[in-house]
C-alpha cells in the first residue's frame, strides 16, 4: 500500500499536536509539513505535494477558505479536509465551491475523522454526504447558492452538459419547480424532465440535489436569482 502523506495546519500548536498524536499512529501514513498560517501553508504544500491536507478555516492572514481554493488550482489531487466551528449552509457552500472534500466541525471524535480521512484519501468527496444527509443543511445550502454571486475569478472546468442543461441546472439550483423552468425557457414539462434525466445520468448522480452540488462544486454554474 502506498503512503499517504498529509500536511497539518492550525494556528494553534496543540490542536495540531493532538491530530499529530493521533495521525501518527495510524498506518501508512505520514506528516510531510505542518503550518500556522495561509502563506506558509499554500509554500509548504507547494513544496510536498501532499496527498492530504488537514486545516482549520480560521487562520492569520489568508483563511482556511482562500488556501483551499488556492490549493485546488495548482494542486488538484491534493484532499482537503477543513475544520470550522460552524455548519452554515453559506460557509458549506462556500466549502464546496472551493474544492474542500470534507467539511468537519473541530470537535469531531477521533474515529470519525479518521474514517474521513481513509474516504478523502480514496478520493471521496464527504462533503456531498454532509449536505444531503442533514435537510436542514441541505436547506440552508440551497438557499444561500440562490443568493451567492459567483467570483469573477472562478475559472469554469469543462462541463459535459449541454447549453440547454446548464440553463435547466441553473434554474434547478434556483429553486425553481419543473413548470416554472418550463415557462422559463419556453418548453414543454416533459422537456425538462427529459433534460433533468439526462443531467443525472451524465452526472453519475441520484437526484436534483446531489446534481446541483456538483455543478457548483466546479463552477459549471452561475447563480439565477429569484425574479431574474
């Protein structure tokens, strides 16, 4: 089995001595680096390559958020596992529109997250779990994609949806039902239908939902506002 190497980072030196007495032990695995700060973060995983990295969001000068979008561009691999205090829905999103793989309040148990960390490490993304098992988080997500913009800077991946799915995605991520899409873009419900299969087929996905997060994790997606 090949190694998995992770990079620590946290302000705080004994939050990081607690994850590294516990990553420590576990097989296979070791520590290439650990920060205290955005910057010195974004050099040192530059400078490893590490399979994962496990950070917290509150961090001096660049956030835990910034990094991990600053990450996923250069290092596209690389799993990241973020920790906050809060589960709002806006930072979920945020999350998820930043690549992070796992969105993880700090006082997780140890087991647990050393069940996320063998997931990530297989290129799971736990995050879609946290959004579409808890419907109030589910709820909250939706409802703060309604009323996100998206960054200027967001650089969009290449989309395996066609114009017309994209529009219908768009409008899913809205909140708005099949008929109103229907009226929306001047075609019949069993259209929109057709392409709402289509999308969940192309997408490997199980619902509307789980296809909206995707979207949006890759930017594929702009925000259709309520009215617009």
């Amino acid at each position: 089995m090949s190694i998995t190497s992770i990079v620590l980072v946290h302000a705080h030196t004994i939050f990081r001595e607690g994850l590294r007495h516990h990553i420590m032990a576990l097989p296979d695995t070791i520590i290439v680096g650990e920060a205290g700060h955005g910057q010195q973060a974004i050099q040192l995983v530059d400078h490893s390559n590490p399979d994962l990295v496990l950070m917290d969001v509150d961090l001096p000068g660049v956030n835990g958020l910034e990094v991990s979008r600053a990450l996923k561009r250069t290092h596209p691999q690389t799993g990241i596992i973020l920790f906050n205090t809060s589960m709002e829905g806006s930072l979920v999103v945020k999350a998820i529109r930043a690549g992070v793989a796992a969105y993880v309040p700090r006082n997780i148990a140890w087991p647990n997250l050393r069940e996320l960390i063998h997931e990530v490490r297989n290129g799971g993304y736990p995050i879609n779990d946290l959004v579409l098992s808890l419907p109030e988080v589910a709820a909250q997500v939706i409802a703060a994609f309604r009323q996100m913009v998206v960054d200027e800077d967001t650089q969009s991946i290449y989309s395996p949806l066609s114009p017309r799915e994209l529009e219908v995605i768009e409008l899913v991520a809205a909140g708005r039902t099949n008929k109103e899409i229907a009226s929306r873009l001047d075609i019949s419900n069993q259209t929109v239908k057709n392409h709402v299969s289509s999308i969940l087929r192309k997408l490997a996905v199980n619902d509307r939902t789980q296809a909206v997060v995707y979207a949006m994790r890759r930017g594929w997606i702009k925000v259709v506002l309520p009215g617009d």
